[in-house]
C-alpha cells in the first residue's frame, strides 16, 4: 500500500493477549503514519478503521474485558445474520407470473 505522503507502508500489529484483541495496520516508512487498522478479537474480525475515524484503533485502545466480550457478542451474531442472508433464497417474484 501507499501513504498519502508517497512513502511505502509496511505492516504492523499490536496484540493485547490478555483480551486475546491484535490490531493489524499500515504503517508508512517514511511518516509513520498509521492507517487502515483492523482490530480481531479471538481471531475474529470486528472492526476496521473508517476513512477519518480511527474506530479500529480506538477500540484496541480502550479495549477492557467487558468490552472485548460485548463486541464480539455483537459481531457474531451479526455475522452470523448476514451469513443468513446469503444463503439462496427462492425467487418469491416468480410465483407471481
Ligand atoms: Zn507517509
């Protein structure tokens, strides 16, 4: 990937292995400038940095026990709902022709 500044990034990642959270980013060379963070509790995705809200990396910051379960509660089974929906569905359009 690419900085805005032009330099090259490299990866990076911070794990909080109390709460078993890792931080995934983008880290440039030559600014070092953080962006594109990706927080994963127990190996699972929950969050990812929006383009001028660091909402990944706030939430590794502020990371407790409680909150850790919460979010992944939340993400799931909202995971879990949109794995739902994508299972084929019969084309209920049809049976109107
Ligand atoms: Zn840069």
């Amino acid at each position: 990937m690419q900085c805005s500044c032009g330099g090259a990034t490299d990866r990076g990642k911070v794990r909080n292995g109390r709460l078993k959270a890792d931080l995934e980013y983008q880290v440039c060379q030559a600014c070092g400038r953080v962006s594109d963070a990706a927080l994963y509790i127990q190996g699972r995705w929950v969050s990812s940095d929006l383009p001028g809200d660091a909402i990944a990396r706030r939430w590794f910051n502020e990371l407790t026990e409680e909150s850790a379960d919460q979010l992944l509660t939340v993400v799931t089974s909202l995971q879990d709902v949109f794995e739902e929906d994508d299972s084929p569905r019969e084309p209920e359009q049809a049976e109107l022709f």
